[in-house]
C-alpha cells in the first residue's frame, strides 16, 4: 500500500447500509459548538436498530460517553475490505478537520474507486482532491444568529460554500429548522444566499429535535416543515425536508438497513 502505518485518524464509528453498498464514517472532534448538537443525544448512527428512539429520547440523559478508540488508516481499509463498497460518507462530528482527511479519501480512492461525499459545517475546508461531493451544513446567515447558535463566525463559512461551488464540486446545503430560533425567516434568508450562488443547489431541510438539556425549543411540526419548505422554494428549485412523523421509528420504517461494522 502507498500509505504508511500509523496513520492515526479521528474515525471512532464505522456504519454500513448493505442494499446500497454505502459505508459511513464517523470522526470525533468539532471547531463548533452548537447548542443543538446531535451528539447531546447519541454520538453513533441513528439508523442502527439500537438508535432507532434517539428523537424520542429524554434530552436531559446524560451525555454520551467520548469515544475510547480510534482507527488507523489502514485499519479503516481493513474493516472496509469486508463488505462491498460504492460510497463512503464522511460525517461524525466534523470531518473535515481530521488531519488525515486527505490521506483517507485518497486511499479509499485507491482502494475501492468509491464515490465520496463530506457531511461539513464548512468552517474549514480540507483537500478535496479525492472528494466528489459536499453537503454543507450552513446553521444561519445571520451573522449574529449563528453566533449565538455556534459560538463561532459563520464569514469563513459563507466564503468557503461559494468556494467549493467555484471549485466545481457537486454541493448540497441543509439547516436544522428550530421553532422559535432557526424559523421561517432564517430559513428564507438561507435560501436566499444559496440562491445567490445557483438556484439550482439543492437544499434539505431538517425537522430539529429536542438535543441538549438546557435548550427551550421544542420539536418542529409537519406543519412548520411544510412552510419551511415553501419559503426555500420562493428562491430555489430543489428544496426537501426531513422529519421523524412515526411516535416510535422501527426496523421497518428505514428505507434500508443500516449495520455497525465498526
């Protein structure tokens, strides 16, 4: 192999949908600190059979415990070899700040010819030389509403979502909607910067749910999705959204099952 061991990585949860032949990596370590954070709840893939309650979970649980291991580069390889692989999906807390980010994505490459997309909060962008895909997660435009929500600048983000556009990658947008924060006005504005870029970049939106036990918010409604996504439409072409509506999500409500390989 080109690649040299060691070759620490951030990846600490290794998930695989095996109808579509898609793995999903997940990394520890964020450059954010948003109040909403899935990782309040659960730190490993929600679709796993184990997670499957992780919307209806009492926000005040205690946090997940920090992940204890983590696998090499040529580990992440190995555990990949034993299953068929199309895509590979980087995701986790933020992926893009593994240092040894370019050296997976190469070697995935490499490995397997597999398609790469990189789940990011965009505050930093990594080599995506080897990367085919970026979904970029933008929590405000506002600048002061993503402040408050990140504790962090969303400039850099703002200036690296035109970049990667620039850079000719095929790149998504999402936001989470939060009733009462996040809410038709952001959502709108949101639309209306991606727009300012290509009203043809498709946009998801994700129902919140209640993460973090000193949050107010409450969980969005069908009712509040439906009009988040009319808004969105006012400015772009390809707007969707995402929202647990099942009181308990089972087995047979995921379009494919998803298994721990790692």
């Amino acid at each position: 192999m080109f690649y040299i061991k060691p070759n620490p990585t951030t990846v600490y949860h290794v998930a695989y949908a095996p109808a579509i032949e898609k793995a999903y990596l997940f990394h520890w370590g964020c450059n954010l600190k948003c109040r909403g954070c899935l990782c309040n709840k659960e730190i490993n893939c929600m679709a796993l059979e184990e997670n499957l309650d992780v919307v209806l979970r009492d926000p005040r649980l205690p946090k997940p415990q920090n992940p204890s291991q983590y696998l090499d580069l040529d580990e992440v390889i190995t555990t990949l070899r034993k299953v068929a692989v199309k895509e590979v999906l980087f995701e986790g807390q933020e992926a893009s700040i593994d240092p040894a980010y370019g050296a997976i994505t190469e070697a995935l490459k490499a490995e397997f010819g597999c398609y790469i997309t990189l789940n990011t909060n965009g505050v930093k962008l990594p080599d995506l030389s080897h990367t085919d895909e970026v979904v970029m997660s933008l929590k405000a435009v506002t600048p002061e509403l993503y402040r408050y929500y990140t504790l962090h600048s969303n400039d850099r983000v703002l200036r690296n979502f035109v970049e990667v556009y620039r850079l000719g990658k095929k790149l998504r947008a999402e936001s989470v909607f939060i009733p009462g924060l996040i809410d038709l006005e952001e959502t709108e504005k949101i639309a209306g910067f991606i727009a300012g870029v290509d009203s043809k970049i498709p946009y998801r939106i994700d129902a919140y749910f209640e993460s973090g036990a000193e949050n107010p918010w409450r969980r969005a409604t069908p009712e509040e999705m439906a009009q988040a996504v009319t808004v969105a439409k006012k400015h772009l072409a390809n707007v969707t959204c995402t929202q647990q509506t099942a009181a308990k999500l089972e087995k047979k409500d995921l379009m494919y099952e998803v298994i721990r390989l790692y």
